[in-house]
C-alpha cells in the first residue's frame, strides 16, 4: 500500500463533492420537472379518452397532448443527462483520491480532470434542454387556453383580472390571433 498523507486525500475529494452534491440537488430538480410532466400528460390521454365529442375541447386536448409528450421525452432526456453527469463526477471524485493515494499514476490526474469537465459539460446540456422544455410550457399555457374563447379575447386585449395589463403571455397570444 502506498504512503499518502489523508489530508492530501480529503483537500482532492472535497471539491468535487460538493459538485456531486450540487449535480445531485439539480438531478432532482430534472426528476420533479420530467415526473410531473408525466402525470399530466397521463390525466390529459384520460380526458381525451372519455371527452366524448369532437369540439374545440378536444382539439385542444389532442394538442396538449402532443406538446405534453415532446416535453416529456426532453425532460427524460435531460434526467438522464443529468444521471451520467452524476455518474463522472464520482468518478473524477475517485480518480482524485486514487491520484493521491498513487502520485506517481498521472493517468488519474488526466481522468480526474477530463471527467470532471465531460460531467459539468452534461449539466450544461441538460440545463439548455430545461430552457427549451420551457418553451414547451408556453406552447401548453396558449394551447389550454384555445378553447376558452372568453379568455382568449381578454388576453389579446392585453387584459388580465383585475383589468391590469397583460404579460408576454397576452403578447404572444394576440399576435396568434
């Protein structure tokens, strides 16, 4: 067994613990987003199903629905970005201590690092996807609302309860319209 001070071992781990905690807290943050949009669209094909008549309703559901599964599908995605992303981040946290429990081995400096840099490169990627997913929930706000005929007008007139001024939401819908 080679000689190795702990100290040394505990000032290479500590760091990259805590981006395994911080990549682990975000990993969460992907399973909530993807799971809740799994339930729903899970009680949107249960509406459609027995929403018996083909009206603006089931339009607009079938359109939901469709939005609801490309969100889904991303949010899968990007959880399971996040997973590998976790996944070499413990691995650059055990190159690390083996690099210096083995100083002489540079294989695991080089491994510490380039994990450590693929792992913070996926958390990127898995957060661009949450930005896009998140254009995906506006598509859901506008679609939910089409077959509201009486929100739809006062959203386009820029009004909202209350009689104040609409957001970037009204904005998008009255330039649909």
């Amino acid at each position: 067994m080679p000689d190795f001070d702990l100290k040394d071992l505990l000032e290479a781990v500590g760091p990259t613990a805590s981006l395994i905690f911080a990549a682990w807290i975000f990993l969460t943050f992907l399973q909530a987003r993807y799971t809740a949009a799994y339930e729903r669209f899970r009680s949107l094909i249960a509406e459609l199903r027995s929403h018996g008549e083909q009206d603006q309703r089931h339009s607009s559901l079938q359109n939901q629905i469709l939005i609801y599964k490309r969100r889904c599908e991303q949010m899968r995605l990007a959880t399971n970005i996040g997973v590998i992303s976790a996944i070499l981040l413990i691995t650059a946290l055990i190159c690390a201590a083996l690099g210096t429990m083995y100083d002489t081995v540079s294989a695991f400096k080089y491994s510490t690092a380039c994990c450590a840099v693929i792992g913070l490169a996926l958390v990127i990627w898995a957060a661009a996807l949450v930005l896009a997913e998140n254009y995906h929930v506006q598509q859901l706000l506008e679609s939910d609302l089409s077959d509201v005929p009486e929100l739809v007008d006062q959203v386009r007139n820029g009004r909202t309860v209350g009689g104040r001024a609409g957001t970037n939401f009204s904005n998008t819908l009255a330039r649909k319209g």
